[in-house]
C-alpha cells in the first residue's frame, strides 16, 4: 500500500511538470517584452492576445513662395502622416480666388491683396483626430512696382519715355519730326508779321493822286486847275498867267 501511495505522489509530480511545459511553449513569449513593428501601428501580445496601437497624426504646411503679386500662382502643400489613413483636408485664411480647396495640393491665383494666415486642417479616418498647421502668405498690387523706373512707382516713367522715343532709327525721324514741326510753326508766324508790318505801312501812304494843299499856291485863271506854290505854269494847262487866289 505505501508503494502505491508513492506512485500516484510522482505521476501527480510529472503531471504538474508537463502541464508547465505545455503552457510556456504555447503562450510563446507570452510573458517576455512585447515586440514593435514599423510603421503607423506597433504589434504586441499579451497572453497571446495581438494589440495594435497607432502613431500620433501629424501635419505640415508648406506655401512656395510666401509672397507673390495680386494674379500670379503659389502652390499650397500638405504632408500627413500618423494616424489612420486615409486623411480629408479643409483650409481657411486663404486669399480671394483660392478658396474650396479640399486636397492635399493645389495651386491657386490670389486676386486679393494683404497677409493672410493659412491653416489646414487634417483629419483621419479611424478616431476622427484632427491636427492643422498653418503658415503665412503675403500679396502685394501688381501696380505697387520695385521702384526702379520702370512705370512700377519707381518715378522715371517720364525720363524713359524720352529716351525710347529718341532711341534707334524711330528716334531720329521722330527727332525729325519734332523740328519740322517747330521750323513750320515758326515760318508761318514770321510770314503773318511781315504781312501785318506791310499792311500798316501802306495804310500810312498818301492815295495816289492826291495833292497836299500846303504845297498848293493856287488856282489857275485858265483851267481853274492848282497850281503848287511858286511855279510859274499851269501843270494842267501850261498857261503862264499868274494863278488867281483860291
């Protein structure tokens, strides 16, 4: 009976044993570090159950350049990542004329001047988590110009105006023109002042035929004619008798 008794004592002992090393080989590192996977997500096991875990969502902003001209393009970048994919896109604070945008990338023509303050808005598709990022773009007036003379506010406009009309061959015929037109204006005034000078000149000449009564002596006895003072004929008539008294 006690040799009995110490059979069932070691089958329970072996029994124990194999059931340990039945559990250990099949948890299979239940009981170890858990091991991490790339990407998005990391995998590990907890009494052979897999857990999966996410990365934070992040989000960036870039806008090149960050300054432009009323009308001309910039192009607006959006890179995500984290999360769970795939991710939707909203924008505020974008200039006039570059507004429902709903994607990653676009491109666009502000027709509004100013600074604005560009935020995009990024959210996934597992838990709904969101993250924005934002960046400034400035638009200057196409009119506003560098300064540098060339119609853009720069203050030359005038002096190079001038110079491209008198430069090159069009320059000199229109140089040509310019002194042609002055010599002409100036021949017809010239011409209008002698004929006013002549014109009072002969306003100011006696009339033909007419006789100054100072020179007159007086009248003939013959015609009647005058006679001018001290001749001794008669211009009409010849005859020599002495004049009679007017």
């Amino acid at each position: 009976m006690h040799h009995h008794r110490n059979s069932r004592s070691a089958a329970l002992v072996l029994a124990t044993v194999l059931l340990f090393v039945a559990v250990t080989t099949i948890g299979g590192g239940a009981l170890g570090p858990p091991s991490h996977a790339t990407g998005s997500t990391s995998a590990g096991s907890v009494a052979g159950v897999v857990v999966l875990t996410s990365s934070p969502l992040s989000a960036t902003l870039t806008v090149n350049p960050s300054q432009v001209q009323e009308g001309q393009q910039f192009n607006v970048q959006v890179t995500a990542s984290g999360g769970a994919p795939p991710y939707s896109y909203s924008y505020t604070g974008l200039p006039s004329g570059c507004g429902g945008q709903s994607g990653a990338s676009f491109s666009c023509n502000p027709s509004g001047t100013g600074t604005f303050s560009i935020d995009a808005t990024v959210t996934d598709s597992g838990s709904n988590h969101t993250q924005t990022s934002s960046v400034g773009v400035t638009v200057t007036s196409s009119s506003n110009g560098n300064g540098n003379g060339n119609g853009n506010g720069g203050g030359n406009n005038s002096s190079g105006g001038l110079s491209s009309l008198f430069s090159g061959f069009s320059g000199i015929l229109s140089l040509f023109l310019i002194f042609g037109i002055i010599g002409f204006a100036t021949w017809v005034l010239l011409i209008i002042g002698v004929w006013i000078i002549a014109i009072t000149l002969l306003r100011r000449l006696p009339k033909r035929g007419a006789t100054d009564p100072a020179a007159v002596g007086g009248k003939c006895a013959a015609c009647a004619a005058a006679i001018p003072a001290g001749a001794r004929f008669c211009p009409a008539c010849g005859a020599g008798t002495a004049p009679k008294a007017a």
